[in-house]
C-alpha cells in the first residue's frame, strides 16, 4: 500500500510540473490540447530562456532526491519505466542546452510563430470564432517575440540561419491565407480587424528580422555538424542499444538488401533490373489532379482502417479520426508531400490531420502515384502514426507523452508497412517495389544521418548521395539534407526502430509459438505509449494476454 501510495504522490506532483511548465510555453500546452494559454506566446529572449532553464534545474533536482530515496524493486514496471524516461528525457534536454547548444545557434522563432498559429487554425477543438481570438492575440504579440529572440543567437550558423530565413518568408503569405480564409468563414469580426492590424507590424518586424539575420549571417560560422563525440553522447542518452557504428553498420547492411530487392521486383514488374524505369512507369499511374488526390488518400485511410480491423493486426480506441486537408500554401515548401499530425491527447476529440500538398508541376504529381498513397497511408494513418498516437492521447500518460524516443515513434510507423504487406494489404510487386524504395530512401537516411552529423560527410556529398541512391531531384535532396543538418539523430529513427521492432517481436514469436498473436504483440506496444526498447520485452511479456 505504502508503494501505490509513492506512484499516486508522485504523479500528482507530476502534473503540477507539466503544468507549470505548459505556463512558461504555451505553444506546447497548445499541442497538448490544454487551451488555457491559447492567447499567449512564450515570453522569448534571455528572460524566457531564464525561465525555462530555473524550470528545468527545479524538475531535475525534484526527481533526482525523489529517485535517490526510493527502492524501486518493490513499484509496479510501469512506474520504474516512467521515472526512467524521465530522467533520460531530463539528460536530453540538458544536453541540447548545454553540449549541442541549438537555441545559440539557430533562430527558431520564426518556426515556433508559424506552429503556434497553426495549431489554433488546424484543430477543430473549438468553434473557428472562438479559435480566432486567440490566433489574433498570438499575432499581436509575435513582434515583440520575434524581436526578442535575437537575444539568444550568440552562435549563429550559416546553413540554421539560411533555414530560418527561408521559414520567416513564409509568415506573411500565411498570416494573408488565414486572414482571408476568416473572412470567408465569419465575415466581418473585431478579431480579424485585429489579426489585420497585428499582420502589419508582424510583417514589418519579419523584414526587418530577416534583414538582420542577412548581416547576422555574414560572420557565422560555416560548421553546422554536431561531431563525433557529441553525436555519440546523444545516441547513447536516447539507449536504443547500438553505437553510431553499429547504427552506420545496420543502415549500409539495409541499403545492400533494400537494392538487391528493388531489383528483383523491377524485373518481375518490366522484365529490366532498370529500376529508375521502372520507377518512372509506376509514378505514371497518379490521380488526374490535386480533388482526384486528395479523394484517393481519403478512400485508401478508409480502407487501410478497415483492413486493420477486419484482420484483427491491431486495436482501434474509441472516438479517433483523421481529417485530411490541403497543406496550407504557405507550409508547402516544408511539406513538399504529405504530413501528420497527431491528436491532442487532452482535448475530447481524438482527430488526427493528414495534410497533403498541392503539386505544383508534373514532377511533383508522380509522388502521388496510387501506390505510394496506398503506403503513405499505412505509414501516416492505419496503422502507423495516427494509430500509435490516437492510443497514446487515449491514455494520456505525461512522463511518457513527453518522453517517447522518435526512434518508437518512427519505428513504428516504417514496421507497420511490412506487418499490413504480411497480411496481404495492397500485396502485389508493384506496391512491394514503391515500399522498397522508400525501404532504401530511409537506409539512406541513416548513413547521411551519422556520417553528416559525426563529420564523415560534408553536405554535397549527402545531397549527390541523396540523388544517386533515390533517384530524388537535386533540389528536393538540398531541401532533405538541410533537414538532417538540424535535427542529428532523428532520421536514422525510422530504420533502426523498424528494426528493433522487428527483433522483439522475432524474440517474443519464438517465446509463444503458436501461441503467439500479433494481435496482442501490437496492443501491448500501442497501449504503452512509447515505452524504451530496452524494456520493451519485459513490458509484453508482463502485459500480453495469450
């Protein structure tokens, strides 16, 4: 009783700090689905920075005494994994302030105005009339953030500052695309008038923040890599059991097999081992134009859905959805395909938003063939990130909300194509092949996520490796490449988490025989919430029902 009594303590005091810190950022209390700080912004440039920091030092300090006093072999797994995330989340964030030092290096505001607004203007957690105040008063105050957050860029580097320039562009077409979809939607209104007199300052100051970040970039320094030591450091924070050399291993181990598969499909599919004409063949059988798209993505969810359920490969919760839109024109040049993003998990509605984009030329057309929507939507809905993430705002666990490791997020995602393949979902060799060279696109991935960011490889390198092992056009891989450049150790997620996956659930089929059931594999790992791999066996071991 003593012990159930320390969990229940413990996440009471728990939600005390999640909730002061949602205060000092309101942007997460936002994507969160707690809308008591719609209205504000983060407080912005060394006093915002400040505070987050005495923040961070208060929650550190409170679970260390807390985790330095307790004999934790007598708590429940679930609530040794939850004190354990988060104290690994705590080393994260301690080490991108103080080792990797992004915040110094990289004019994020223009990126967290841009999500900010976004977040009020996607979600239907409440009457657009109502949602419109509060996108008027985040407009208002984003001068005076955007200005402050100069403050902090006491490291600027070249290639982070070209990144935020090319985001701060976006911000006046975005602010004019939500003012007239208002108008549309309400007529005239005290807050539009507001957004309209907001918008003018915003955008004089994202001139004038542009111009300064011109000068800014003049004397930064050249070197965005992480480097060796510190990429290392990370990986092993983040404990997915491998070294950067075993992950570098697995990736170029993967591209050889992903290849060689390519291959043998392209010659059952044209009778050639050509696979770029292949590739070129498949791309040509896309819907006629963007409503025909967008049609298509919404029959194949539905689909994806219902073969999910009638197979029985996974567990549906109750009251999810997904809302498809059109990606916002002035989001398009980060989203040059298609993105999800997942439900609040404290707003009543579990409503994910799959956005795709409009193409713009023909090229762009082909990346909307029937096959890779078809596994597109297995990856981005059923049942890859919007049913992970539909089960986790379901059970609303904080320590694992905001601690889950992309690797779990990604992982999970990249498995679930092959598992619906498996099952026969859309398995013939042409949707095999679009699969496979994905398959190698994120094989890629992981060999210019380590060799970029530990030093290996300088950037055009990784684009000209991009382009000669994907078949993509140069100036999509410049796009990619950027990407990679500011977020080390991300990419490399989606493969080694597929791979992880696919290890623990070889392990637990050989435990169970025929006893066995993906079923239940699956809903253990979907109610977890995006527990470490390095629990993960114990975890469905202890929770599985066979």
């Amino acid at each position: 009783m003593y012990y159930l009594n320390l969990e229940e303590e413990f996440y009471k005091e728990l939600d005390k700090f999640l909730h002061e810190y949602l205060r000092i950022n309101p942007i997460a209390a936002t994507y969160l689905g707690i809308h008591k700080y719609d209205h504000l912004l983060p407080k912005g440039g060394w006093d915002g920075f400040n505070e987050e920091e005495r923040f961070l030092h208060k929650f550190r300090d409170w679970l260390y005494d807390f985790i330095k006093n307790v004999d934790f072999s007598e708590t429940s797994l679930d609530f040794r994994i939850d004190v354990d995330m988060l104290w690994r989340q705590i080393r994260l964030w301690e080490f991108q302030i103080y080792k990797w030092r992004i915040w110094a290096k990289y004019p994020s505001a223009p990126d967290n105005i841009s999500t900010a607004i976004f977040l009020l203007f996607g979600r239907d957690f409440a009457p657009y009339e109502e949602r419109l105040k509060s996108i008027a008063s985040r407009l208002e105050l984003s001068p005076i953030y955007l200005s402050r957050s100069r403050e902090l860029l006491i490291e600027p580097v070249k290639m982070y500052i070209d990144i935020g320039i090319e985001i701060a562009r976006q911000i006046p077409p975005s602010i004019d695309f939500i003012i007239n979809y208002s108008e549309i939607m309400v007529g005239e209104n005290e807050y539009i008038d507001k957004m309209v007199k907001a918008s003018s300052k915003l955008k004089e100051e994202v001139e004038d923040f542009i111009s300064w970040l011109d000068e800014v970039r003049k004397d930064a320094d050249e070197e965005y890599r992480i480097g060796k030591e510190l990429f290392d450091e990370m990986i092993n924070i983040r404990e997915l059991g491998y070294t950067s050399d075993d992950i570098l291993k697995l990736g170029e181990k993967y591209l050889r097999h992903f290849k060689s598969e390519a291959v043998k499909l392209s010659k059952m599919i044209t009778g050639s081992e050509n696979i770029k004409k292949t590739l070129e063949k498949l791309e040509s059988k896309h819907p006629k134009d963007f409503d025909d798209i967008i049609d298509t993505y919404k029959r194949d969810i539905e689909r994806a859905r219902k073969f999910v359920i009638e197979n029985k490969i996974a567990p549906i919760p109750p009251g999810e959805s997904i809302k498809v839109l059109e990606t916002p024109p002035y989001m398009a040049p980060i989203i040059p395909f298609a993105a999800y993003i997942g439900p609040a998990p404290f707003e009543d509605r579990k409503e994910g938003i799959y956005l795709v984009t409009r193409p713009s030329r023909e090229e762009e057309y082909r990346r909307h063939n029937i096959y890779s929507i078809s596994n597109t939507t297995v990856h981005e809905a059923y049942p890859g990130h919007h049913l992970q993430l539909a089960w986790s705002a379901t059970k609303k666990n904080l320590a694992r909300l905001i601690s889950v490791d992309t690797a779990f997020i990604e992982g999970w995602a990249h498995y679930c194509e092959d598992l619906m393949k498996e099952y026969g979902y859309d398995d013939t060799p042409e949707h095999r092949f679009i699969q496979v060279i994905d398959s190698i696109w994120r094989a890629v991935r992981v060999i210019i996520d380590v060799k970029l960011s530990r030093g290996d490889m300088e950037f055009d390198e990784a684009v000209d490796f991009l382009v000669n092992e994907t078949g993509m056009d140069r100036e999509a891989a410049i796009s990619e490449v950027k990407r990679y450049a500011l977020s080390p150790g991300y990419q490399l997620s989606y493969l080694i988490g597929r791979h992880l996956f696919n290890e623990i659930r070889k392990e637990i089929k050989r435990i169970f025989g025929d006893r066995y059931s993906d079923y239940e594999f699956n809903r253990v790992i979907l109610e977890s919430c995006g527990i470490p791999f390095k629990y993960m066996k114990e975890y469905i071991l202890h929770k599985i029902k066979i």
